[in-house]
C-alpha cells in the first residue's frame, strides 16, 4: 500500500519553517462529525483533539480559541477573562475569510490574517495534541509546547 503524501498547507509550511516536529494524521473526514468522529478514526482519546475555534469580541475584534475537543468554551468566563462584555463565535464565511482555511479544517498555524490564540491551560499539560493541519481530515500530533513555541498563545480557563 502506498504511503500517503502529507499535504502541504500553509499550517505544515509554519510548522516546518519553525523545525516543529509533528505526525501527520490524516482521517476519513466526515461533515458535522467534530473531534469525535476524529478522535474515533485516529483511535486516540477526544480530550487529546484540540478544536481550532474562531470567535470574536463585542468589538467585532477576532480571535482563536483552542479547546479540548470532548469540553466546550464558556464564552461567558472567556469575555471576562478578556475584559469585555461578550465573547460569540464567528459566522463560517467570517472564520474562513480571516483564517484562509475551510471551517472543518481550520488551523490556529499559518492563518491569513494573524490573530492573538488562547488556549485552555490544560492542553499545555497533555503529552501529545492532534490539532487541525489545516484541511478537513487532517490532523498534525505534536507536543502542546511546541505548538505553543509558534503560537505564544494566552493561558485560560474557559473549559466547561
């Protein structure tokens, strides 16, 4: 059987111009199957799956939000961990256009436009993380603080 060829995102272009070292995990896609159906093909566990999540504030000013993919963001504690009075997630057109990514495949590395990433403090903790590569059915496993070398993400607690 052959071997299949990683594709070359603008996420695995960062990665590899950082000397991050990563696996890459591709996965038989499945529209509106999230990290589960993810989580299930790559036989690993959901809480290991991180969700790439595109929001904004009250302001209309974007950001990223990276999850566990069996917990969901309290958008409540987030807007007041940031300050502000609402945290909402963005249309999929908007989240697409900001990121150059397809929702479903949407990578916090190698976006179009570049924006602040917060992350559950928790994922830093994991061993390995399986984040979106930037193509539906594509993850990439690496370790959280490499990922974090690129990102400089800030810490939160949101999870619920």
């Amino acid at each position: 059987m052959a071997r299949e060829k990683t594709p070359v995102t603008r996420a695995v272009r960062q990665l590899r111009q950082h000397n991050i070292p990563f696996t890459p995990r591709p996965y038989k896609y499945q529209e509106r199957g999230g990290t589960a159906v993810s989580a299930k093909e790559l036989g690993v566990d959901e809480h290991q799956v991180i969700k790439t999540l595109v929001m904004e504030t009250d302001h209309r000013q974007p950001l990223i939000i990276l999850m566990h993919g069996d917990q969901e963001v309290s958008q409540k504690n987030l807007a007041r961990q940031l300050g502000v009075k609402q945290i909402t997630p963005c249309s999929p057109q908007t989240a697409d256009a900001l990121t150059g990514y397809q929702t479903g495949g949407i990578s916090p590395f190698g976006t179009r436009k570049k924006l602040p990433v917060y992350i559950e403090k928790t994922i830093l903790d994991l061993d390995r993380i399986y984040i979106n590569g930037g193509k539906r059915g594509f993850l990439v496993e690496l370790e959280p603080a490499d990922a974090a070398k690129i990102l400089n993400p800030i810490r939160v607690e949101v999870a619920i």
